[in-house]
C-alpha cells in the first residue's frame, strides 16, 4: 500500500474549500478598484475643465477678444476686454504718476550699524492711516541697543504699516537713510515725526527731510492737450476711462506734442483661438466620460463605470446646457453643434459670420451671471465639492466596498490556514497508519 503526501493533499483539499469564494472577492474587488480609479479620472478631467472654464470667464478674460492699435509706442499701454467697443480715440500723456522718496537728515557718518534711540515713538501717516512705531521694539535682542538697519526692518515688516519703505543707500561714500511710499500719487505723501527718544538729532532728522521725488498724480488727456477731457489718477493705470479698456501710461509727452491715437477692435484670430480652447476642453471632458462609461461590444471592452447614473446625470446636464438658449442665443446659430458622439464640432465659416455681425450676442451668450460659461460651472460645482460633492461620496463608498472585500479575503486566508492545518494532521495521521500497517504486512510477507 503506497503512501500519502500530506503537504500535497492538504493543500489540494484547503484550496477546494477557499477557491469559489478567493475568484468571487477577487473578481469584487477589482470591479470595485477599477470603478475607483476610472472615477478618479473623470474627476480630475472635470476639474481641468473647471479651471479652463474659469480661465475664459473672469474678470480679465472671456471668450470674446478684443484689441487695441496706438499710433505711437512708449508713452501708454491700453489693454481691451470683451465690453470694450470698436472705436478710436486720441490720448495725451500731461505726466505720469511718481510716488514720494526722501532722504532723511542723519548724521553724515551713518553706516548700517549706528545705534538708534530705543526710546520714544516714530510716527508715519500716508493717506490717512497711520503707524506708530514704539523704538522699544527695535531691540529684538533686548540687549538696550538697536542699529539703524534694525530700525528699517522694524519699519518695513510692522503689521500696521500705512505703505512705507525704509532702506539704507549708500552713494559717493556716505550712507543716506531713505523713505519711500510704495505707492504713487499725492495722497500718498510721507508724513513722519518722532518724539519722547530724548535725542535730538534723531529726532530733528525726521523734521529735516531732502525731497528726492515728489509724489504726483498721473495726468491725460482724452483727446488734444488742454481742450480734451482732463483725467487725473493716484496709480498710472486708467481703470473703465473708456468702457472695457485699461489705460497704463508710462511716459510723459512734452507740452505742445500731437495727442497719440488709440484704436480699439475686435480680435477676431484671439476670439476664434478662445472658442477653440472651449471646445477642446469640453471635448476632452466628454471623451474622458465615453472611456470609462462605453457600454462594450466585440471590438471594444465595457467600461468601469458603464450605467454609472451619476456619469449619465453629467453628461446629460451638459448636453442640456450647451444645446439650451443663452443670451438669447443657441451655439448652433454661431456654427457650434454636437456630433453623433456628444462632441463639439465648429462651423468656422458661420462663427466668423456671428463675430463679424453679433460680436454683444456672443459676449453675452458665453460671458457673464447665468451665461453659457457661467451655468456650466454652477452644473459642476456639486459633483466637485470637497467636502461633500457627488464624486467624493461615490469614492467613499467605493472605497468601502473594497475594504469590505479586504476584510472577507483576510477571513478567507484564516479559513484556508485552519482548513490546511485541519487536512494536514488527518493526511499524516492516516499516513502514519499505512506506514504501520505496510510494516506488519511485510512481517507476514
């Protein structure tokens, strides 16, 4: 009688036991696994076409592109947004806007390491706001001495700072301590005082201050030097002077010069290079859906998330939105359709037509509250939440379907051990038993 393997046979038999449910978990598991991780895909698509939206629909940019023309470069930059009309104008530059520097009355002999009082107060007031700095605490260390570079430190990184900056500026070898407001125009005037330090040449060097660069306002003209309308501005930029344009001047004319022209228009390479990135965003959006909801067939494979209802409730709030009215208009009026697949083809001969004759329309169908762009992004904002958006809740639970699997294959993995263990004492008993009784037969042999 020939004898048992019981490693052999336990194993065979353990595994028997375990085999059915090992697959079913497994074959869980994975189903579970790929729908997360396809989730996440869709998710992070989305987002990425979130923030193009966003990109396209703010305050600085939008579908609808314009552009401006000035006759002559180096005295002002002008930027135009999708508000801005068609139009030409005549600017000249009276003087650009300067903030204020001054060169306090220190001592000749000042280098960065001259103590300072660490007494009394220093007091700046621009523009109606105030600091006042309490020279004890320019002592950091607290050793009762404090440099004159401690105290330009002090100035410039104290909490209430009304917009000053302080530096030390060496020039033809003497060390000078200066003032700079960080902002221009006259409001923005340096006004400094200090009292109660007990020493007056600090104090007096406050009071004795050298006007470097006096503040001044920025001033133009919309249209010729003296007969136009007179603008007058604290920062050298012109916000809306006309609708929908920034002025930025960088350079004064001389009294007397011919005012520079300024044309604005639509840029309609810009605009259709927008609309473009629209689409393709959009496309790429519903490309990342098809991929992980195709329903299979014989040439293709069934996707994670086929029949997933909140991939069906995305991609039907979507196409909802982008064949609706907006603005009073429809994309498929400006040569924007969907193909059989869900996708956005464009008509680029009937969308040039729409910029040419409708380029308001436009703007107010993508742009703005409760436009296109606008209304897209409020139809995603709940999927993408954070804290309790529709992708995050539909993670956790998958999640916790994978680590249920986990806790029933550990389950698993201590029945086989018990099982095997169980089949092994049994094999080797009975193996032993063959062995005795081959011994006996053999004696009687």
């Amino acid at each position: 009688m020939s004898s048992l393997d019981p490693i052999s046979m336990a194993t065979k038999l353990a595994t028997y036991d375990v085999q059915p449910f090992k697959q079913r978990y497994q074959l869980q598991a994975d189903k579970y696994q790929s729908q997360l991780s396809a989730l996440g895909k869709v998710e992070s698509a989305m987002r990425e076409f979130r923030t193009a939206l966003k990109e396209m629909n703010s305050s600085t940019s939008s579908i609808i592109k314009n552009s401006t023309s000035i006759s002559q470069e180096g005295y002002f930059t002008a930027n135009a947004d999708a508000k801005a009309l068609s139009g030409s104008y005549q600017i000249f530059v009276e003087q650009v806007a300067t903030s204020h520097q001054v060169s306090t009355g220190m001592p000749a002999d000042l280098d960065a390491t001259t103590e300072v009082p660490t007494s009394g107060t220093l007091e700046f007031t621009i523009n109606g706001e105030t600091m006042t700095l309490d020279l004890s605490t320019v002592d950091t260390d607290g050793d009762g001495t404090a440099t004159i570079s401690d105290l330009a430190t002090a100035i410039n990184n104290d909490s209430d700072n009304p917009g000053v900056n302080a530096t030390l500026v060496r020039s033809n070898g003497q060390t000078h301590f200066m003032l700079s407001s960080t902002e221009t125009g006259v409001a923005n005037q340096i006004n400094v005082s200090a009292s109660g330090t007990g020493q007056a040449w600090f104090e007096d060097a406050f009071t004795n201050l050298n006007q470097i660069s006096a503040p001044q306002d920025a001033v133009i003209w919309l249209g010729a030097e003296g007969t136009g309308l007179k603008l007058t501005n604290s920062s050298n930029t012109f916000e809306g002077v006309i609708d929908g344009v920034d002025i930025t001047v960088t350079k004064a004319q001389t009294s007397g010069e011919t005012a520079i022209g300024l044309g604005i228009g639509a840029d309609d390479e810009a605009t259709k290079e927008q609309l473009n990135k629209f689409v393709e965003a959009y496309n790429t959006l519903i490309s990342a859906i098809d991929e992980h909801t195709q329903i299979g067939g014989e040439d293709k494979k069934r996707g994670a998330l086929a029949s997933d209802p909140t991939m069906r409730s995305i991609e039907s709030q979507l196409t909802s939105l982008v064949r609706g009215e907006h603005g009073g208009m429809r994309l498929s009026e400006i040569g924007v359709t969907l193909d059989r697949n869900g996708k956005m083809k464009v008509d680029q001969e009937k969308f040039a037509e729409a910029q040419k004759n409708n380029g308001a329309g436009l703007e107010a169908m993508f742009n703005g509250d409760g436009a296109l762009l606008d209304s897209i992004d409020t139809m995603v904002e709940p999927f993408l939440k954070f804290s309790s958006g529709a992708f995050k809740s539909r993670k956790e639970s998958l999640q916790a379907n994978i680590d249920r699997i986990s806790d029933k294959q550990t389950t698993l993995e201590r029945k086989y051990d018990m099982s095997y263990k169980r089949y092994l004492k049994q094999f080797t008993q009975m193996n032993t038993l063959m062995t005795q009784m081959n011994q006996t037969m053999s004696m009687f042999g």
